[in-house]
C-alpha cells in the first residue's frame, strides 16, 4: 500500500510537473518569439524614446543627404511606405551620381557631371533639397578620395589629339615635293 501510494504521489507530481514544464516551456517560446519579431521588425525598443530617436537620426542622414544603411531602409520600409518611395528614389539617384563620377578622369568631368546632375533636378521637386543635399555629400566624399586628388584639371581627349596629329601629317604631306628625275 506505501508503495502505491508512493507511486501515485509520484505521479501526480509528475503531472504537475510536466504540466508545469509544458506552460514555461510555452512561455518561453512565445517570448523568444516576440523577441525575434520585434528584431526583424526594428521595433525591439524598450522605450518610445528610442523608437523616436532612431527615427529622428534617419531623418537627419535623409536631410544631410548621407547613405541609409539597409536596416534603416527596411524600418522605413516597414513603418512608413511612402516615405520609403521618396528616400529610395533619392537614394537610387545618389548611388547613379557616384557611379557617374566614378568613370570621370578629370576634375572638370566630375564638376560637368555634378553639374548636369543638379540641373536634371525638377524645380517643383518636392525632395528638391534633400536630392542637392545628398549630391554635396556625394561630391564631398569624391573629392575627399585620393583619386580625385591625383585628377587633372582637364582631360586630354585622345581622339582629339589623334585628328592633331592625322591634320599635321596630312599638312606635311601637301607641302612636302617629291622631286624624282
């Protein structure tokens, strides 16, 4: 009769146990769950504070014209649809002028492209001043590297000096005599 009775206190133990297990076990997975949520998400903030924060510094890189990492692309994404229309486009139009100024081999080149880029923009542009704030950082970092430093002033265009050199050949040619007897 002990022995039963042992083994019914044990398993009724048991069962509260494994009933206990089962809830923690519960709890723990829906924690670990909201958790990763709110990391992918970005919103893993444990106050307002720093949820307003972070979005007062990504606004402040959008204003100064400066490159948004992929994770603040994607908060924004996320929290803001239509603002991510706006600071994607204008940071695809950034990323094609430091393309543009990266095949420049001349000073004057990376100035006409900054140029034309600024011209291109639309007067009645709503992000007109965030776009000519992140084309002076862009122009700002190029000519912070050291190939541009090294730059000349102009190019020397090849196929310039090419026809040069074809004219005078051709000049020498007519005015030379060919005197043969």
């Amino acid at each position: 009769m002990s022995m039963m009775i042992k083994k019914f206190t044990h398993d009724a133990h048991y069962k509260e146990t494994k009933v206990a297990y089962e809830k923690s076990k519960e709890e723990i997975l829906k924690t670990a769950f909201v958790s990763i949520k709110e990391t992918i998400e970005g919103t893993n903030f444990k106050r307002e504070e720093e949820r307003e924060n972070y979005e007062k510094r990504i606004s402040e890189k959008v204003k100064l014209g400066e490159k948004l990492t992929q994770e603040e692309m994607s908060y924004i994404q996320r929290t803001n649809p239509i603002m991510y229309m706006r600071v994607k486009r204008i940071q695809m139009q950034r990323e094609a002028l430091e393309r543009r100024l990266k095949r420049c081999r001349s000073k004057k080149e990376v100035e006409q492209a900054y140029n034309e880029a600024i011209s291109m923009i639309h007067k009645k542009d709503p992000d007109k001043q965030v776009l000519v704030s992140a084309y002076n950082n862009v122009m700002k970092e190029v000519k912070n590297t050291r190939e541009y430093k090294v730059f000349p002033l102009e190019r020397k265009d090849k196929e310039n000096e090419k026809n040069i050199f074809e004219a005078s050949v051709r000049r020498n040619k007519e005015t030379t005599f060919d005197v043969t007897v």
